[in-house]
C-alpha cells in the first residue's frame, strides 16, 4: 500500500463538505461510499478511517505518533483548500471529526488505532444529521 499523503488526500480522506458543482457533501459521500450507493455507512466510514489510519502510520507501528499525525492534517488541509472548504464549515465538516484533538482520547499526544476508529460512531452520527443511519449528500448543506 502507497504511503504517499498526497495519495490519500486526494482518494481516500476527501473530507471537503462541499464538492462537485456545488453540491454539499458530494467530495465525501464519492470518496467514502465504497459500494457506489450514494450512501455511506458506518461500516464504510469505519473501513475508510481504518485505511487512512494506514496510510499514515509510516513504521506500522499501530500509533499515530505526532510527527504522522502532522503529515495527516498536512493532507486534510490540502484536500480541503483544493475542495474549497474553509474553517466557515464549523461542525457540519466531516474533517472536524478527524481532529487529533477528537482522536486522542488519552491526550498523550500519539493515537493509536482503537482510538481512531473508537471515534468512528461519535464523528458518523455528528455527520447523520437526519438519524437515518446512513451519510447522504442531504445530511450536507444548509439546515
């Protein structure tokens, strides 16, 4: 597996809540929606945290060190500046959810796995805004 982050940024983070032609959601519902339905569950959004967890830990260590997690913000930085969403997004973006500061639960400043994909179901149900238990472009947007 590529452990490229300009890799990840552009196919497996894709935290911009807003995309394709101004369509709210539609970056992050094409990139985590693995079956192609136009949905995205919490077994997909498990599985794609999961690989991008992977891409990052550079000495498959199973822990974000600092330094890995550094070069993981780098790229949600750049994929959410190519996707033209800005701090303005406020807790309606799904990259908010990827913070180390969300991820770390013991706040010793590395994250390992469990801690990673533990914060998987809070960041998915802040994301399902209508309780659905799926994340559609209509969770997106105003409202």
């Amino acid at each position: 597996m590529s452990k490229s982050p300009l890799v990840l940024a552009l196919v497996l983070v894709s935290t911009s809540a807003m995309a394709q032609q101004g369509n709210p959601g539609g970056h992050f519902v094409e990139n985590w929606d693995i079956d192609s339905d136009g949905q995205v569950t919490l077994a997909e959004a498990t599985e794609r945290r999961g690989d991008v967890f992977l891409t990052f830990d550079a000495d498959e260590d199973g822990v974000l060190t600092a330094e890995e997690y550094d070069l993981f913000d780098e790229a949600r930085a750049l994929d959410m500046a190519e996707n033209g969403m800005g701090k303005g997004a406020g807790n309606r973006n799904p990259a908010n959810g990827m913070l180390r500061e969300v991820t770390d639960a013991d706040g010793d400043g590395n994250v390992t796995r469990d801690e990673f994909l533990n914060a998987v179901p809070a960041w998915f149900a802040g994301m399902d805004r209508n309780g659905d238990n799926v994340v559609t472009t209509a969770d997106f947007g105003r409202g």
